[in-house]
C-alpha cells in the first residue's frame, strides 16, 4: 500500500512537471511570436472610445508606487476596463498627490489596444476635488515610442522565461529516461 501511494505520488509529481514545462515552452513561443512581429501588432491596433454616462461613471486610478505600478480605467463600482502600464505617464498621470485615489472623473478617453498593451491616446477627465477640467494628449509618435519600450522589456522577460524553460526541459528528459526507477525510488 505504501509503495502504491508512493508511486501515484511520484506519477502526479512527474505530471505536473511536464505541465510546467509545456507552459513555459507555450509561454515562451507565443511572447517571442509578439516580439517578432510587434510592427504588425502596431499597425493592428484597436481603437476604443469610452464616455461617461449618468449610469457608468468611468474614473481613472493610478498608482506609481510598486507593486502593482498602473493606471486602471474603472467602471465606477464595477471594476477596471483597461490596465495601463504607469511608466510611461509618470509627468501627467501616475502623480503621487492622486495614488489610489478615485477623484479623476472621465468625461472622455480614447485608448489603443495593441496584443495585450493598453495606450492612453486621449483623456478628459474632472478633479472632483478642485473640480478642474484637464485634456491629455498623445501623438501617434508618442504611442510608439511606448510600445517600442514595452517590447523591449518583453525580451529580457522571455529570456529569463527561456531560461527556466531550458532547466525544466532537461528535468522532464531526465524523468523520461529514467521513468520506471523515478516511479520506484
């Protein structure tokens, strides 16, 4: 009974071994697939426009403190819609005087969504603190330039990926060629 237990044990182990390593090897294959063809992507962009309205009040939240550095477009009570990477609006958005707070009311915000990248192209949005109306604005340059950083970030990211994925390769070979004496251990 105990050897049984023992083996099922070392099967499952095994298993979720070779689960990991398949999802390091997808993980790897599909973000270096956004890395090569990030121009495409870009020129693929979706455009989305979002208003207010009296029923779905849309707040913009911010926080450049770690971890979780991000702007969040909210639907007031409802959650985020959209989650954008606060690094490259550190002068306008992510300010620390509105960390975590929900007074930035938007009227209007154009956003461009390109593979899993969210960019800000055009806001609107009301302090209801100081009830000041402020417009951003963000040119088409701009907006590359912000992808051009996210996919170079990307590449350290699927390297240091790779890397795991390499050692969870040569254990899954490992199990393989020995599998009958990793079950009897």
């Amino acid at each position: 009974m105990h050897q049984t237990i023992k083996t099922v044990f070392r099967l499952c182990f095994a298993a979720v071994i070779f689960l990991i390593t398949a999802a390091l090897i997808l993980t790897c294959l599909s973000k270096t697939q956004e890395i090569v063809y990030a121009d495409k992507y870009f020129h693929q962009a979706k455009n989305i426009s979002l208003d207010s309205t009296a029923n779905e009040q849309l707040v913009l939240l911010s926080n450049n403190q770690s971890p979780d550095k991000a702007i969040f477009i909210l639907l007031a009570n409802n959650g985020y819609i959209a989650k954008v990477h606060c690094e490259h609006y550190l002068k306008d958005i992510c300010l620390d005087n509105f960390n975590k707070s929900h007074t930035r009311q938007i009227q209007h915000i154009d956003l461009i969504k390109v593979g899993q990248f969210h960019y800000i192209k055009q806001v609107s949005f009301t302090n209801s603190r100081s009830h000041q109306q402020h417009v951003l604005k963000y040119s088409d340059a701009q907006i590359k330039q912000f992808y051009q950083q996210d996919i170079s970030g990307l590449k350290y990211i699927v390297f240091g990926v790779a890397l795991f994925a390499i050692a969870a390769i040569y254990i899954s070979i490992r199990i393989l060629r020995n599998f009958k004496s990793f079950l009897n251990k």
